[in-house]
C-alpha cells in the first residue's frame, strides 16, 4: 500500500459541507484508507484571483492500488458532489487533487505526481506540513518551500480535525 496525500478545495456553496463530504467518500472507497487529514484553512484563490476564498485541507491515505486509479476515484467523487467544470482555476463546489506520494512518482498525460504546482502553492504545502511533517518534495523541505511564498501569511486556520470522527471543529 502506498502512501498519498490528496488536496481538497472548495470555494462555492457550502464548502465546509462539500469538504466534509469529500472526506467521507474518500473513507468511504474501497481500497483507500483514510490516515489522517488537516485542519481546515481559508485561503484566497490562486491563478484566478476575482473569486470568493476558498477551504483547503490535505488528506493522507494508503492505497491498495496506484495513483492513477486513485485520481480516477477523486474525479468520480467530484462528480458523485456535483462539480461540474466550467473554466480552469475556476470557482468549484469542490475540488480533489492528488499532490504526492510518498513511494511514487507518476508523468503520464493524466496524472502528474508529484502535482506540477504543489512546491508554488501555500495553499496546498501549509496542510501538508500538518499531516506530512517536513518531508523533501523534489530534494527540498516544506518549510523551505513555505518561506519563498508570501502568501503563506495570509493562509487562516479555521477549523481542527476531529480524530477518530472524520470532521472539522472551531478551536
């Protein structure tokens, strides 16, 4: 089983709802074991900047099969909540990215592991520190990754995970 680490957003809606529904289909697929995840941030968007701020968080799982199949099962939960994509860097109900794995590296037309952006985006590494520790992503630490981003000040925790429940709660 390999260890991987999933990137959830949501920016319309009811995002908190869609994060917490994210995270439980992700417990919910066969084959995937949900072992831990982050608390939840506000972020302001990134790439396209004129939307509302979305929710992030970071899930790591172990997986019986390899990262293709597992972005394949983060696509159909997408879909399963509803996300329809309408233009890229977009406002999204709800959005699954898988963003790193710890004994695979993947470059095929669907799937890019580590995730082409993942070292440019606080949004993402700020969540993965909390469930990855400082782990070297391309030869370089989180933290080192963080301190070039200036954005990463602006990142707000909002809510912590409940262990053992698979939700959020206000600190």
């Amino acid at each position: 089983m390999s260890r991987l680490y999933i990137g959830l957003g949501s920016n319309s809606g009811d995002r908190e709802g869609m994060m917490t529904s994210a995270l439980h289909a992700l417990a919910a697929e066969p084959g995937i074991d949900v072992q831990d995840y982050s608390s939840l941030y506000e972020t302001p968007p990134w790439g396209k900047t004129n939307q509302p701020d979305f929710l992030n968080a970071v899930v790591a799982v172990r997986a019986a099969f390899p990262g293709e199949a597992v972005l394949q099962r983060c696509l159909a939960v997408e879909r399963e909540l509803g996300r329809v994509r309408r233009e890229k860097w977009g406002m999204r109900t709800i959005d699954l990215d898988l963003l790193y794995g710890e004994d695979e590296e993947c470059h095929t037309p669907f799937l890019e592991l580590p995730h082409p952006y993942l070292k440019e985006r606080a949004f993402v590494l700020v969540p993965l520190l909390q469930v990855a520790g400082d782990i070297r992503i391309d030869g370089e630490r989180i933290s080192s990754l963080l301190e070039n981003l200036p954005e990463r000040n602006v990142i707000k925790e909002i809510k912590k995970p409940v262990r053992g429940k698979l939700i959020w709660k206000r600190f």
